[in-house]
C-alpha cells in the first residue's frame, strides 16, 4: 500500500505528465493551425491572382482604329505568346502583358486581403510584391512564403509578416483554454510541492526535536537520580554538608527540568497552533522586577548573576499578554545566562518610544557573527559558540519569542558582537 508521501510523488508525477501532455497538445494543435492558415493564405493569392488576370481580361477595349495590317501584327503577337508559355493561367497573363494590361498591384493587394477575409475571418499581416526567379530561390527556405507564378520569371510573391500572432488569433479559443489548464496544473502542482515540503519539513522537526528532548530531559534526570540514591542509601547520615549539597542539587536539577517541560510544552503548543495574545493592562515596571527576582533567586545555573533593570517612567503601563511576555523575557534572560560566562552582568531597560513599548536585554555573553544573528529565529539553530561547551537547549526558544511578539503585533531585533555581548530589542505598538 502506498503511503502518503508516495501518494504525494506519484500525484505530482502525474500531473508533471499531464502537463507535458497539454504542451504536446497545444504544440500539435499550433502546427496544424500553422499549416492551415499557410493553406489557405495560398489558396487566397492563387484565387486574387486569377481573378485579376480575368478582370484585365474583361476590360473594355481602347477605341482604337485598327487597319488591317494591326490585326495581323496583334495576331502574331499573341500566337508568339500563347506558344511560348506552359499553362493557360500563364499564357493568359503574358497575352495581358503583351497587350499593355500588367499586374496591378495595388488592386491585386485589395483582391487578397478580400480573399484571405472570406476564407479566414480576418486579413494578417503581410507584404506582397512582384519578384524574378532569383529572390523566389532565395527567400524558399522561409516556410512563411508564398509564390504564384504569373509569368516565366515573374512571381507575385506574399511573406506573412507576423506567423505567430495571426495563428494565435485564429487559434484563441485553443490558446485561452490551453493557459487556463497550465494556469490550473501549474497550482495544483506548487500546492502539492508545498504540501510535501511541509510534510517532509515536519517530519524533520520531530527527528531533531525528539533528539534535542531526550538530550535535554536526561541531564537532570540523571542528576536527580544520582543524589538522591546518594541521600537514599544512608551514607551521608553522619554528613550533613554533603546531605545538604545532593539536596541542593536535586532541588537545582528539578527546577531545570520544570523549566525545561515547560518550555517544551510552550514550543509545542505554539508549534500547532496560532498563538493568541489575552491582552490587559500590565504595569510594566513590578513585571519585569518580579521576573528578573525570579531568577536572582533560582539561581540553578551557578554563575555569578548581576541583573539590573529600569523602568522609565516608572509607572509605563502596556497592554499585553503578562503570561506569554513573562515566558519571553524568562527565556531571554536564560539564554543571556547560558550564552555568558561565569560572570554575567544583564541589565533590562523598559521605555516608551515614538507610541511603541521598547524593552531591551543587553548582556555580556559570547555575543554572534552576522551570519548567527540572520538564522537565530529559526528552529534549532543555537549558533557557533556552544559547541563543545555542554549549554542545554533546543535551538527552539528564540523562535517561540519570535512567534509571541509576532502575535502582539511587534518585532523583535538583536544587535551583537562576538565577544561583547548581545543586545535584543522587542518592540510592541501602544
């Protein structure tokens, strides 16, 4: 049984086929209009031709006195011509030219385009002109010519100037129909290979996500497995420092798991589904003092934390989501303390700008090339400097930060340096 993806790639096998089909349609259908409009161009200029010839036939003769010795002579004439030609048409044409009736061709043009209207609906674009033998062989090879002869080295000679756009003009019902299926196929064709791009993006993200969660979940897990076997077994009775240190540590390894479930849970949940922003009115200056006190005090990472924060004014209020910014600038704080070293120094400045809530985190950490800071919103990517240097993570918060202040209508924009820290701006509308 097929699965979904080979339902994918069989479906756009097929319509890749359809399409090459309807080019292949649409291609013959061009050559056998080409041939008959070329057909009936010259069916028009034999037809225009002869009726000219009859018409210089039939025109009244000149109120001429002829003597008897003049009918001889004209007798003579038109035996000479009629001997010397191959068929009747051009036995006829070389008696009118002999006699003082040439081609018209002013009047044979308006013949032909009456011609080519009755027989096509309509006159294309063309030229036409009297030629000898010589530009006959030479022009040939241009399918678009065309030749009747009118006598021995006198060829009336019409070239369809624009081929193209009076086959397409003839052929518009054939051309609309063939553009609306492209049109068709063409979509259902993208949608189908955007389909399977996201299809095939996702099964990605869960590879690597469930890689990244199992990484990250048995750290802690392990710490608080072996501390509390430690404090389980009875050997650290008659040792309260080393009793107090695998409580400390269980305690830390707890919080960093809680953290970290709760940050998966965020990821997930915005990964499925649009966020919405419950928006109230938040005082922005105790908000973020109380979460910059939330990791002052947890300090589970064990680096030597300084973190500032200013307000101005102090009672700036916005409207927001207080649950979903607290995970924002909970994250951003985190990533400030992982991405540093043991001295870290934060300090988060909170103003009002131009009718924008501007809140900024500056630290300094590692900091990034310019090449980190254009992928850093996207999933799994965490940049350079971590390798090899144990940090936990995903590669995922920053694109869930992103997504939030997204919903809030805002943007989000990072300034760093290698080596100097990072700076990063959220921006968010009054």
């Amino acid at each position: 049984m097929l699965t979904i993806k080979g339902i994918r790639i069989v479906s756009v096998s097929g319509l890749l086929l359809l399409l090459i089909l309807q080019y292949s349609w649409f291609s013959n259908s061009y050559k056998i209009l080409e041939i008959d409009i070329l057909k009936k161009c010259d069916d028009a200029l034999i037809e225009s031709t002869d009726l000219h010839a009859y018409e210089r036939a039939n025109q009244s003769s000149k109120s001429v006195e002829y003597t008897s010795n003049d009918h001889v002579e004209e007798s003579v004439v038109y035996s000479k011509t009629l001997s010397g030609t191959s068929d009747l048409n051009t036995q006829l044409q070389a008696l009118l030219i002999s006699i003082g009736r040439p081609t018209s061709l002013p009047r044979l043009d308006t013949l032909y385009a009456e011609s080519l209207k009755k027989k096509l609906g309509f006159v294309p674009s063309y030229s036409i002109q009297l030629v000898n033998d010589s530009v006959k062989e030479a022009n040939e090879s241009n399918k678009y010519a065309l030749y009747n002869k009118v006598v021995d080295d006198q060829y009336v000679e019409v070239i369809l100037t624009a081929p193209l756009r009076s086959i397409l003009r003839q052929a518009q019902f054939i051309v609309i129909v063939s553009i609306l299926l492209v049109v068709m196929i063409g979509v259902i064709l993208i949608l189908q290979l955007k389909s399977m791009l996201r299809e095939n993006k996702f099964v990605n993200f869960i590879k690597e996500y469930t890689h990244a969660l199992t990484h990250e979940l048995k750290t802690p897990i392990s710490g608080i497995y072996m501390s509390s076997s430690m404090l389980a077994s009875g050997k650290l009775e008659d040792n309260p420092a080393s009793r107090q240190l695998h409580y400390t540590i269980c305690k830390d390894q707890s919080s960093k798991l809680l953290k970290t479930v709760e940050r998966i849970l965020l990821v997930a949940k915005a990964e499925h589904a649009a966020i919405v922003p419950n928006i109230e009115a938040v005082e922005m200056n105790p908000f973020i003092e109380k979460t910059a006190e939330a990791f002052r005090k947890n300090n589970y990472r064990q680096k030597q934390l300084t973190l500032t924060t200013n307000t101005e004014p102090t009672s700036l209020t916005c409207n927001l989501d207080p649950v979903l910014m607290e995970n924002v600038l909970s994250n951003l704080i985190d990533n400030a303390i992982k991405y540093s070293n043991d001295q870290v120094d934060i300090h988060i400045d909170c103003r009002c700008e131009k009718r924008s809530l501007l809140l900024s985190i500056k630290d300094n950490g590692f900091g990034m090339s310019d090449k980190e800071i254009k992928n850093i919103f996207t999933n799994f990517e965490r940049g350079d400097k971590v390798e090899g240097k144990g940090i936990d993570g995903f590669g995922i918060g920053l694109n869930y930060v992103n997504k939030v202040i997204t919903a809030h209508k805002g943007r989000i924009t990072v300034k760093s340096q290698e080596g100097l820290g990072s700076t990063f701006i959220i921006e968010i509308p009054l």
